[in-house]
C-alpha cells in the first residue's frame, strides 16, 4: 500500500495552488480560515489482485470563514465549483498522481455544505470526498 502520510502531503500540496487558500494534512489545534484539512477516511484493501492496489477515501474539509459572514457563502460556492481558479475539484485532479504518491484520484463528492463548530467558533464549511487508487 502507498503511504497515507505521501497521499495527505500530496493532497494538501494539490490544494495549496488556489490562491490564499490554507492546507493542513493534519487537523490543527487551531484553525485559520480559509483552510482545507485532510483526513484518510476509509481503506479497501485488495482492489487489484495480488496486492496491486488499494482504494483509499480522503475527506478535505474546507472551512472558508465564520458562519455569518456574507462573503463566507460567495467564497464557498467558488471552492465548491467543477472548474476553475478556486475549484477544489479543479485543483486535486490537476495532478491526478498527486506528485507520484498514486496511480490515481479523483474528487467524488461535496458534502455537508453548512455550518461546522470547531471549538466554540461557528464556520461556513464543506466535506469533499477524494478517491484515492494506491
């Protein structure tokens, strides 16, 4: 199996080329948004035979700013977009290797569009769901 610790690194570099947006391939202590955090969320073993590959799922959770902010919302619709400067999706499969740590990825899903506390903060975020063949 490929290294979770090269596929976060990898993800996380992915991220980093929208501008102004923060990445973290561990959950800070105190998060600065915006930011995208990744997280190793599941693992198939076996995909391939005789070890071949495993599928791996990543959640990058995105928070782009308090809750009530109303650029927090215009902020979040461009991240959650299929294309473009500020795509979430855009950015990850722009290298699809994610510098060599896999064979491939591919963003899945946005999920839970909404409200995420973290502390006694209450941020405007996003789950996106990344597939990850290792």
């Amino acid at each position: 199996m490929a290294s979770i610790s090269n596929i976060r690194t990898g993800l996380a570099t992915r991220l980093a080329t929208i501008t102004g947006l923060r990445t973290s391939s561990f959950v800070p202590d105190n998060p600065n948004p915006p930011i995208a955090i990744v997280q190793p969320t599941n693992i198939i073993f076996d995909t391939a035979f005789r070890r071949g590959a495993d599928t791996l799922e990543f959640t990058v959770t995105l928070l782009v700013g308090q809750v009530s902010e109303r650029t927090s919302q215009s902020k979040m619709d461009g991240f959650c977009a299929t294309s473009g400067a500020t795509s979430v999706k855009a950015a990850i499969e722009a290298d699809k290797t994610l510098g060599g740590s896999c064979f491939d990825c591919r963003v899945t899903q946005m999920r839970s569009y909404g409200s995420i506390i973290v502390g006694e903060i209450n941020y405007l975020g996003a789950e996106f769901v990344v597939s990850v063949i290792a």
